[in-house]
C-alpha cells in the first residue's frame, strides 16, 4: 500500500536560511510536510497575492508575514457597497421581448434588436450602476514591531494545509521569535500568538485603517475598535455598517492605548494573543437585507472567545477545520520537490513539469479555500472567494453566472465537502425570490429566472445596458446543476423535498413557458447568447443543453419524491424536441444551429467553451454511449487549443477527463500551474480569479473516479504520467465514499463505503460489479474487481 500524504500538525523544522532585505541566501534545511506552501522570506507588503490566505468561511485574512511591519488584510463576506433597488425589473420589458423574439426568427437586422433590447428590455440598474455594488475590504491591521539590532536569519514563513494555520519564525539578536495565525469557524474569530525564546522580547504597536472614509478607530484598555459604514453617494440609501474589534492580552508585560488613542501598545511581554473578529448589519433575506448592528454580534463573539485560553480556541479550530480537511489524501507519486521554497518549486516547474507533489498540493489547496471561504452560516464564495484588498475589485468580486460561480462550487461534493455547500444552497433559495419577480415583469412567466451577474441585493435582471451579452438568461438554471448535483452526491431527500425541488422546479416552469419554437420544430432558448462570444441569436447550443439538463434532473426528482407526475411528463416531452446537439462540417461539435457562424471554428481560441457544457458539468454527451458527439466534443476541443485563462483550464481539466484522455487533462494541469499561479497558488486569471483553483481541484478529481452516468468509474481518465498512487475519500454520486489504489497504471485496490446509497453500478475499464450494500457498509475489491 502506497502512504498515503498526511502531515502531523505544527511539525517543523528550523533552518540555517539568512533573511537579509531583498535577498536570501539559500541551503537551509526546510520542512519536508506535502501539505504546506512555504517561503524564505516575506510577502512584498505592496503585493497582496503573496500573502497567505486564511478564513474561517466570514472572515478571512491575509498575512504578510513581514518581520519589523506585519499586515493583515482582513474581509467580511457580507461587506458589499450598493443597495436592494426595487425598480430593477422593467416595466413593459415583454413587449420588447417579443419584439426581439419575432426579429431574431426572422433573422432580421442585429442592431435594431441589439438597440431594441439595450432601450426598452435591458434594466436601467445593476451591473456597472452604484446600485448593484462590488464586494468590499472590510479593513486592515498594521503590527509595527520593535526587535533588539541584529541581523536576521532562519526566516520561514508558511501556511500548512492539514492545520488551516500561518506561522511565521526567526532569529533575531540570538532571540528566536514565533507568529501563528489562524481564523476559527466554531469560536468565529482570527487569533494570532507571538512568541520569544527570550523574556520579554515582545514589544509591539497595533494599529487600524479602512479604505472607506467613513470610518473611525479607538484603543480603550486592551482593545481596539474600528467602525465605519459603506457609502453609496445616494442620500435615499443607507450603506451597509460594519465594525471589527481586537482583543490584546500579553503573558510578563503591560498593554496601553498610545497618546492619540488609536493603538494598542505591547511593552516588554513574553508572548501576545490578539483576538480578532468582524461583522456587518447585512442580512440575507429578501427584499430587506438590513439586520443587527454589527456591534451586538462582535460583543457576543468577543466575550464567548475571551472565556477561552488561546490553546483552547487553537483546539476546537484544530477539531472542526480537520474533520472536514482529512476526509481527503491523495498521493500522485514522485518526485515531490518538497525541499524547494514554494515561489522556487513553481519556477522549477516552468522548467520541468515532473512535481507530483505540487501537483497533488494544489489539489489539496483547492479543498483548504473553499473550507476556508464557504462555510455553513456565510455568503457563497465569490470570484475571489473570501478574499479582496480593494473597494473597486474586477468584475465586482461578484457572483458570475455563467460559469464561475458554478465552477466554484465543483468540487465540494466529489472531494467530500458537502457542508460548504450550504452557503451556495441558501444564497439561491434566496435568490428564486427577485428571480420569481424578474420572471413576471419581463418574461410575463411562472418560475424564476437569473441572467449572467448577481449580487447580495437579489439582483436577477437583464442588463443593464452595458452590452448584449447581459441578456444571457440560463444563469439561475445553470446554478441549477450545483443545486441538483449536492442531492445526487448526498442523497439526503429532506434536501430534494423541502430545498432543491422548488428551486429546481421553478427554474423548470420558468422554460415550460420561454422555450421557443424554431426551424425543423425543434425547441431553444431565444434569445440567446454565447458567454462573452456572442452572438445574440435564437439557437445557442449552450443554453438549450442547459435546459435540457434542468429538465432531466427535475424530472428524476419527481420520480424519486414521487409528486408532480403530470409535470414530469410535460418535461419529458418538451426535452424530446429541445434542439440536439449538431455536428459541424469541420467535424466540430456546434456553438450555434446555424452554421455560418461556425466559419472560424478552426482558428478560434475563445477561452469560453460553453457547448462543451453537454460533456461536463453536464451528462448529454457520454464517451462510449455517443461516440459521434463525443469525438465532435474532441474535436472543438482541439480547435480552442491548451491555452487560455486560469478559470478556462481549470474548466478544460474537466472536460478532457470526461472525455477519457487523461494525458490531454493533465497537459491543462500541467499548463495551469507552469503559467497561471501566483506564488502564493491563486490562479491567476488574471487578476487573481478563485474560479481556476476551484476547478482544478475537481478537475484531478474528475481524473480519478467519475459517476455522473449510472455507474462508478474508477480511474476513467489516469495519465501515463502518474503510474503509482492512492486517493482516498473521494465522494460518488449515489452516497459512496470511494479509496483507490494503483500501481504501474492499473488498479490494485478499490474500497467503497457506503453512506446513504444502497445499490449502484462499478466500473473499471471492461469489467463491472453490483453494488447492493447497506449505509455504513464498506466493500472492497482488487483489481479484476472481485
């Protein structure tokens, strides 16, 4: 049996490096854990994405590690600027609708309805207007430490994954010092300890800013407080307030507040804790978004936190944190350049792409952000995730649509973290309720709709008038999938019934009423519109493959709650004449029905494949059950080429896994990580995008085991590059936790237990077995799966 990756936690070990300024001798001994991203000296204080990240799914913070000025770069998930506007929706939007409708059958002039849609359907507000708003910083904390002269040597600044934790070590003047940084999820707060080998060497000031103008700081006994309030340059509309709060105790020395009361003052201590936490008065909850002040919360988190000794709050972070962090080990083999600085192991790999290590690492990264920005109670995680260091972030730092957010959200049930699902379910169901309006106003329909952005305002509008591609209308049956697919995963039916059937239904009732009729009979979406490709027509494949999925799942939830059957019978039928997925002449699978648009299909690199939705996250093309479709899926595949953003590999990982060529997949791996990484591992859209580590991870898990037909797939897309390894904990459709084991490219060894799913189908290469089991069960089966 292959050892599996593990890492015992706060494991460490010194080294002889010399941080000297800008430059850093090499040669020391260095931690030899997989599971942690390490560096031989400090973040660039003026570049953010070599921070470390940290969160607790609400808070999150990024930690430079700089040794005479700490920053910390802390964000609240609910910080937005903006507000909820009630007059999104637009009053007699339909009439231009079918006007839009008739124009596109007619294949009539595209600007007049580019003008037409623009003028009179498109909303007035939203994306691009103050209204919609942008994801904010919430604040940032500056420590400004006083060290005897000497020079600095042994620097390490790291962050291991198995303990959600940043330490920060050195020597200075024969003194050893010592940082750690975490942020808990049970006690909801960032604690930080500083610690010396020698007797009152701690000595510190610790200081407060806001890049809002409307903020204040103040130091009162041992701690220190900054409040302030969002503006929205709109006297009717009030922006959302916030507040975070420190708390400083120090072990053989004294805390002050300095002369002009905005700092707290550490003399002479031997070790530090600070305790932070922040909130907002932001509620979600339709149409009113407005709830406590955030003051009452902070209170309540502090005294409940200041009950507890520092290893206490150290503890039950360890305890929650690891019981969902090592469900999951995977091993890819060797090498691991394990000994090299995690800024020089990807340099290395531009070099030679032959880390399995870093390959696994990323993985296992993947898993830690979306712990750390998605946790039950919060707000989904946006296109940064958790974290932002602006007040005006790219693309809002909002909640796109028509892939990212959905990409987001890919792995959390496959690599067994279903509970960080919870925000995603709760944000949707909330969202259904603008949609339903949004439904009515514009469409004249039943159900609810969502277009290409939103927000934490409920936004579900078309538009606004910023560009046609606002128009792209699946986004909320998109979301969709990731609603239905946490069912599939974890078969848990009080989900389906009281959760994801009316979110899923309605979205299905919603295309009941807006599929449209076109050439040869058939169904699709009009208008529709290629993600950020265009252009605006009424036969786009990736819609109508869209709806074809939503129907498919909405009618399989039907049959298993066993309601709604003359529903489930409307879906099928109307699925029967939905547009088919077409073959080009170039051997392509199609974007569009008509093909003159596909005259460039050779050369286009477009980093958006939105018909390859039909091969994942959808299941209308299956290799070995379509092979025309899928060697047309193959053959786009080649013309958009290996390149791209980091988001578009991380998707393309995931579609040649599906496609069952994992040395094609691990090219996107590979190409992924040797040009779109940060040195801290972000993916680098760029900017930094979350979305391409996110995919990524489910990405290699796709790689490794796949169940969206009805069978399990063990190892369906294995590249030649990874001969020998194991992965355990990955999830299945059907409620299976699954172990593998191969060696020599071939399957040793297979354990399924069950949690909620009784019987099912397993594959590996030509031979299958049944699955007839018990939850709690565990069968387990060698390689001619016996």
């Amino acid at each position: 049996m292959h050892q599996l990756l593990r890492y015992a936690a706060y494991a460490w070990v010194l080294g002889t490096a010399i941080y000297a300024g800008p430059s850093v001798a090499a040669g020391a001994d260095v931690p030899h854990s997989q599971m942690v991203l390490w560096y031989r000296k400090p973040a660039d204080l003026a570049k953010w994405e070599q921070a470390l990240p940290l969160g607790n799914g609400r808070l999150g913070a990024m930690v430079f590690g700089g040794v005479d000025t700490e920053r910390i770069i802390y964000n609240e998930d609910s910080l937005w600027s903006g507000w909820p506007e009630p007059e999104n929706d637009r009053e007699g939007a339909y009439n231009a609708l079918q006007k839009i409708r008739e124009l596109l059958k007619e294949k009539g002039d595209l600007r007049q309805v580019h003008e037409i849609a623009m003028k009179e359907f498109c909303s007035l507000y939203g994306y691009g207007k103050p209204d919609f708003g942008a994801y904010q910083s919430f604040c940032e904390a500056q420590l400004e430490f006083a060290h005897e002269p000497g020079e600095i040597s042994n620097y390490r600044r790291r962050l291991d994954l198995s303990s959600a934790t940043v330490t920060v070590r050195y020597t200075q003047a024969g003194a050893d010092y010592t940082r750690e940084y975490f942020c808990s999820h049970p006690d909801q707060v960032m604690a930080m300890r500083f610690s010396c080998s020698k007797a009152g060497a701690i000595n510190l000031a610790l200081g407060a800013s806001s890049l809002h103008k409307n903020t204040t700081v103040t130091a009162g006994g041992n701690e220190l407080t900054l409040r302030g309030q969002v503006e929205t340059g709109n006297v009717e509309h009030q922006g959302t307030k916030f507040e975070a709060r420190w708390t400083v105790t120090a072990r053989g020395g004294e805390v002050l507040g300095s002369e002009d009361g905005q700092k707290l003052l550490v003399r002479n201590a031997d070790a530090v804790t600070v305790v932070m936490t922040g909130t907002t008065d932001y509620q979600l909850k339709y149409p009113h978004y407005k709830g406590d002040p955030p003051q009452q919360r902070n209170r309540r988190i502090l005294d409940d936190a200041g009950a507890k000794s520092y290893d206490q709050l150290r503890a039950a972070h360890l305890r929650d944190y690891q019981e969902l962090f090592d469900r999951v080990e995977l091993n890819l083999g060797t090498p691991s350049r394990t000994t090299l600085p995690t800024d020089e192991r990807l340099l290395a790999y531009k070099k030679d792409r032959g880390d399995r290590g870093l390959e696994a690492l990323l993985f296992q990264y993947g898993r830690y952000l979306m712990i750390a920005s998605s946790r039950p109670g919060g707000m989904p995680a946006n296109l940064q995730g958790l974290w932002n260091n602006s007040n005006r972030p790219p693309w809002n730092c909002d909640y796109h649509l028509d892939i990212n957010l959905q990409m987001n959200y890919w792995p959390v049930d496959s690599c067994n973290l279903a509970e960080c699902a919870e925000p995603l379910v709760r944000w949707v169901n909330d969202l259904a309720k603008p949609g339903a309006k949004t439904a009515r106003v514009h469409y004249h329909s039943r159900g609810w709709i969502a277009h290409i952005v939103g927000n934490v305002w409920g936004f579900t509008s078309p538009g606004p008038a910023r560009g046609i591609h606002m128009l792209e209308p699946v986004g909320g049956a998109f979301i969709c999938q990731n609603i239905w697919d946490h069912y599939a995963f974890t078969q848990d039916k009080e989900y389906l019934a009281k959760t994801a059937w009316p979110i899923i239904k309605g979205a299905a009732e919603f295309w009941v009423d807006n599929l449209q009729e076109v050439e040869g009979g058939y169904l699709a979406v009009s208008p529709s519109y290629s993600p950020e490709h265009g252009p605006l027509s009424d036969g786009t494949y990736y819609q109508t493959m869209i709806v074809w999925d939503l129907f498919t799942n909405c009618i399989e939830a039907a049959e298993i709650l066993k309601i709604d059957a003359d529903f489930a019978r409307q879906l099928r039928t109307l699925r029967d004449r939905i547009q088919p997925p077409r073959i080009g002449q170039h051997g392509q699978l199609q974007e569009w029905r008509d093909p003159e648009l596909e005259k460039n299909v050779q050369t286009d690199r477009h980093r958006h494949v939105s018909h390859m939705y039909a091969v994942y996250p959808g299941k209308q093309i299956i290799p070995g059950r379509d092979d025309a479709l899928s060697g047309a899926a193959i053959q786009s595949m080649k013309y958009r080429g290996d390149g791209a953003t980091g988001w578009s590999m991380g998707w393309k990982i995931n579609i040649w896994a599906r496609l069952r060529d994992g040395d094609h997949a691990l090219l996107l791996v590979q190409n992924l990580i040797a040009g779109k990484l940060y040195t801290n591992l972000w993916d680098a859209h760029p900017p930094f995008q979350i979305d391409g580590n996110f995919g990524y991870t489910a990405g290699v898990a796709e790689m490794l085991l796949q169940s969206h037909t009805d069978e399990i797939v063990l190892l369906p897309a294995l590249p030649s590059a990874w001969p020998a390894g194991a992965v355990k904990g990955l999830c299945a459709r059907g409620g299976f936790e699954v172990d593998i084991q191969w060696q020599a490219g071939r399957l040793v060894s297979a354990s399924i237990r069950s949690r909620r799913g009784t019987h099912g189908v397993v594959r590996y290469r030509d031979r299958t077995v049944k699955l007839d089991m018990q939850p709690g069960e565990i069968v387990k089966f060698d390689a001619e799966l016996q």
